[in-house]
C-alpha cells in the first residue's frame, strides 16, 4: 500500500523568499554603496576629484523596503543619508545632499560627474551573481 501526502507549503515558500530578497537587496546595497563611494574617490574626466569635502561622499547610503542603511562613513552626517523604506523588491541608493543631484547630473553651465551610474554599472554583474547565490542558498 502506498501512502500519498499532499502538503500546500505556499506560505513556507512565500516566506523563504521573501527572507531571501530581503536579504539580496540588503547585500546589493551595501555592496554598491561601496562601489560608489570608492569611485567617488577618484578622479573624474575632469582630473579632478568629484568631492571637494566629502560630505557628499560620506553620504552615500541606500534604503530597502525593510532597512535604512545610514551613511558610508561614521563621521559623516547622518541627516545628510536617505531615510525611509524603499519599494518592494527594490533597493534606492543616493544622498540626500542638497546639491548631489547637480554634481551627478550636471548644470546648464556644468557637466554632470555621473557618480552613481559610473559606480554602479560596471558593478552590475557583481550584484546580479550576488543576488543568485543568496536565492540559491550560497550566501
């Protein structure tokens, strides 16, 4: 005789799942916070640094649906890190500095730094690989 169980386990999926993003986006935040901090430490195509004090720097910080990430560096000010939950299933990496988004983007007088793009892009295939091995239990 054979015994058969039927079991519904969507909630139990539902539940991994959703710990395992939460814990992807953490990762990927943390990660391309890094990735842009430590472009911001570098010259641009101007020769010149893209931070004059690095306040803008310090504040790089991100948010996930789930946490707020503060900022890059302890001795900067942490009014100056975004603050909030972010959308579902999506990670918001920025800074609240005033003028951040005139550095990254430009002026009708300035060319835009392109801080974020420029720290993100090339490191798009590190968080894609992270966020695989998360869901499959690597990391």
């Amino acid at each position: 005789m054979v015994d058969v169980k039927i079991e519904n386990n969507t909630a139990k999926v539902l539940g991994e799942f959703g710990s395992a993003m939460g814990r992807a986006l953490y990762a990927i935040g943390v990660s391309a916070q890094g990735d842009v901090v430590k472009y911001m430490s570098k010259p641009d195509f101007t020769g010149r640094d893209i931070v004059d004090t690095g306040r803008q720097r310090g504040s790089i910080s991100f948010v996930t649906p789930e946490e707020e990430s503060g900022v890059y560096d302890n001795n900067a000010d942490s009014s100056d890190a975004l603050s909030g939950k972010g959308l579902e299933n999506t990670v918001i990496i920025g800074t609240n500095v005033e003028y951040g988004d005139k550095v990254n983007n430009g002026t009708r007088g300035k060319q835009g730094r392109k801080f974020m793009e420029n720290g993100i892009k090339p490191n798009w295939d590190k968080y894609q690989k992270m966020a695989k091995d998360i869901f499959r239990g690597k990391l």
